[in-house]
C-alpha cells in the first residue's frame, strides 16, 4: 500500500505514538524538582533582601520588577501578533472558502510549537551546549523553577534581570510567529496535517539551530559572544524570524507548485486590522528585545514605529505612481515590510538610519512581492518571502551600514566600520543556504509519507469544508 494512502487513524496513532516517546526518552524527574523543604529562616535572616540579579549574580537573586513587568507586557503583546494578527492579516487575503484554514494554521501552529518549546526546542535554542546546538539541560523546562516565597529566581544568563520563566515565554512567542509566517506562502494549497509535521519538524531542525547561531550564549553569530566566529547584528529577528521564515515559505511554495486558480482577497479590512495588531506587538517584539525596561528599550520603540510609517508611505506612494491607485492592502503591506526590515536593527540604529531604512523597505518589498515574483514566476501566495525574506535581509544588511555605536555599542559603515557589512552578508548568506537544504530535506519526506498538498477537487471546492467540516459565512 502506497505511503500517501495513511487511513487518518493511522496517521493519529502514528503521531501519538511519536509524542508518547518523545515524552518518555526525556528526563522524568531532576532535583529542581522536588526539592527537599528548608527550614523557617531565622530572624536575622527574614529581614535581608536578596542581591539584585544581573551578569554575575545568577543564583538566589531578586529579578528586577521593572524589567520583569515590562518583559510580561512583551510576551503577552507579541503573542497577539500571531494570535489574531497574523492569523487576521493572513485570513482577510485568501479567498473566502479558505479562510478557516488560514486562520486555524496560526492557532495550531501557536499550540504545536509552544509544546516542542516546552519538550526540547527552548533548551537547544537559548542553552550553552555547542558554537551550533544548545544543550538539553532545560528539556521539559526542568531547573526553570524560581523561589516564590523568597524572591528570588535563576535568570538566564543572557536575561539577567527577569525570572528565566519569563524569559523563555517572551522568546516562546517568537519560534511561533517564525513558524506561523512560513504558512503565507503556502495557503489555499497545503494539507493540515502535512503542515503540522512540517512546521514541528522545521522548528526543531532549522529554528532552534538558527536560534542558537545569533542569540545563543555560545553560537557562532552571538555578536555578545566573545568567542563568535563571525559577530552578526541581529537585535530583533531579521535573520532568525524573517529571512528564515521567508526562505522556509519560498521552498514550500516551490515544491508546492502553483494554485490552480487565485481570487480577490476575501476581506481587507480583516487583513487592516490584522497588520495593525501586528504595528502594536511589535513594540513587544523589538523593544522588548532590550530584555529591559532601560533607554535602549525607548530607542527601539521609536526608529521602530519611524521606519514602520516610512515603508508604509513609500509602498502607497509608489504603488499610485505604479498602478494609479493607492491600496488599502499596499499601504498595510508596506508597513509590514517597514517592521520587518527594522528588526534587525532596532537597537542599533538612530531615528535618521530608520527613517531610511524605512524607504529602503518600501522600495525593495515591493519588488519583492510584484517584479521579483513574477520574473520567477513562483508562487508565493500572501508574499511571505516578498515581504519577510526580502525585508529581513534587506534591514539585517543596512543594520551594518546604519548601525550606531552610540545606540547599540557597534559602529557600522557610516561610523567607518565597513566590516560590519560583510559579517551582516555572511549571517544572511549562512542562514538562507542552511534553511533552503534543510527545508527541502523535510519537505520531500513529508512529501512521500503523507503527501504535501490536497486533492485537486480539495483545492476546487475549498480547504475549509473539505479539511475542517467548517465554513466562513
């Protein structure tokens, strides 16, 4: 019997009996958790306040309340990027009979990736381990505990100041986002079940990896990392969350192939209100980068909203001069690709770099999603390499000529360091050969296990009621 031909119960079972092992080959019990009762403090004792944590104080510290409440006011704002943003902004350009998979792939994406995250994903991507990999001494988050009763907790070390806990639910919010924006390329097409085995496989092979090359204690592009191989600017994202969602997107589509027929989007005003939920997170996004309440916070909300404006009049105005009609899709576009290519260097740009940034976004994502995409003729259905690939890579290389040493402690090649270009290069070169393999490895097996995309007749009739038994009204 062909692979393809999986009866949906052996499907089930087989994806059940995959999670049960992965639960069991992980550590069940570790000290942290079952640690023994301590005695009442003594009078003496009950009065002392516990050291402020920061880089050398990691253990039995007071996290700063500032930073922690500002960090929770992140996770919390950048989690509503995807779930409605995203799922909103997506949702309002497919056509209508596929709007419920649309949606849905954000939801379950959210929930799929904040399980990996709890199993392994957090503890390969943000723990020492290797130059490439971290480790696996937070697999199932054991150790992440924190002393209530005392106040005092055990940061990680590239959070200083906040409970650990606080700090991988902040980082949580953006594997899912990552994993979310790679479905834009391909809606309308892909089966679910084969995007929930993509997106899991993906997230342990290519995001925790790349995760750890740019943000990681001891990864190879870590620019803090005094023993990094190449020193990447990367405050936000824009190689780790768009050039990796963007070129994870454009391979799907590729295999994919082309829709059999397009349509008008189902409703823009769905998609306004998505991309301005996305405007707001992303303020969690890039100023909650800080991983502080401090002025490096402040800065990076404000070139933030600057290039995020610019790109947004840039893509409006040029698309009048282009088309003859300003469109409220285009001017929600342009500001999507305005945050995107400001992510990179949020926090280390001024409010001039920004700005420019910002046309620069505009100019290059609008190539990206109309001249680019139909040179190549691919199709990359709501432009989630046009706006994200393009953007991500486009700001992760003008962070190296914009770059402020007053801002962020770098110079880039206004300030004479040139070099910062080529490490800029290097990163977003490395990161796209990586992800282009390794999701075409993935891709193709899932491809023969259970098959990628639906059934002519699925793709005709629409995903929603074929796939999910649903349909919008």
């Amino acid at each position: 019997m062909s692979l393809k031909k999986f009866s949906r119960a052996r499907l089930i079972a087989l994806a059940g009996a995959i999670l049960f092992g992965i639960v069991l080959s992980l550590p069940t019990y570790h000290a942290s958790y079952a640690q023994a009762p301590t005695a009442a403090p003594a009078a003496t004792d009950a009065a002392a306040t516990p050291p402020a944590c920061d880089a050398k104080t990691m253990e039995k510290c007071s996290p700063n309340s500032g930073d922690t409440a500002w960090m929770l006011t992140s996770m919390a704002i950048v989690l509503m990027m995807t779930i409605p943003g995203l799922a909103l902004f997506y949702g309002g350009m497919v056509r209508k009979k596929n709007v419920a998979d649309t949606v849905m792939t954000s939801f379950a994406v959210t929930c799929l990736i904040s399980v990996l995250w709890l199993l392994f994903t957090y503890s390969l991507a943000f723990r020492a381990g290797t130059p490439f990999i971290g480790g696996l001494d937070r697999a199932g988050l054991q150790g992440i505990l924190s002393d209530i009763t005392n106040n005092t907790g055990n940061p990680n070390p590239l959070a200083p100041t906040i409970p650990e806990s606080v700090y991988s639910m902040f980082q949580l919010t953006f594997a899912i986002i990552t994993a979310a924006l790679i479905s834009g390329s391909f809606a309308e097409r892909m089966k679910f079940s084969a995007m929930l085995w993509f997106i899991g496989l993906w997230a342990v092979f290519v995001y925790s990896p790349v995760a750890h090359w740019v943000w990681g204690p001891d990864g190879i592009f870590n620019s803090t990392n005094p023993d990094a191989w190449v020193k990447v600017l990367d405050f936000a994202g824009g190689t780790v969350v768009h050039v990796n969602s963007g070129t994870a997107g454009l391979m799907a589509a590729l295999m994919l192939g082309k829709r059999k027929e397009t349509g008008p989007p189902h409703n823009v005003v769905l998609t306004m209100i998505g991309a301005s939920l996305l405007w707001v997170g992303w303020f969690g996004f890039n100023a909650g980068s800080a991983v502080s309440a401090g002025m490096q916070a402040g800065m990076a909300m404000l070139v933030t909203h600057t290039a995020t404006a610019t790109a947004g009049m840039t893509w409006m105005l040029l698309e009048w001069m282009m088309r003859g009609k300003p469109t409220l899709l285009g001017v929600c576009s342009g500001a999507v690709a305005g945050l995107v290519a400001i992510t990179p260097g949020s926090g280390f740009v001024g409010p001039m770099g920004s700005f420019a940034i910002g046309i620069a976004a505009g100019f290059i994502c609008y190539w990206g999603c109309t001249g680019l995409k139909h040179t190549f003729g691919y199709d990359d259905a709501l432009d989630s390499f046009g706006v994200h690939g393009i953007g991500g890579a486009a700001g992760a290389i003008l962070t190296g000529i914009f770059a402020v040493s007053a801002y962020g402690g770098t110079s880039g090649a206004i300030e004479g360091n040139w070099a910062q270009v080529v490490n800029q290069f290097i990163g977003v070169g490395t990161v796209f050969v990586y992800d282009v393999a390794v999701t075409l490895i993935i891709l193709k097996i899932v491809d023969l296990v259970i098959g990628l995309r639906v059934s002519d007749e699925v793709e005709r009739d629409g995903l929603d009621l074929a796939l999910h038994g649903e349909t919008i009204q």
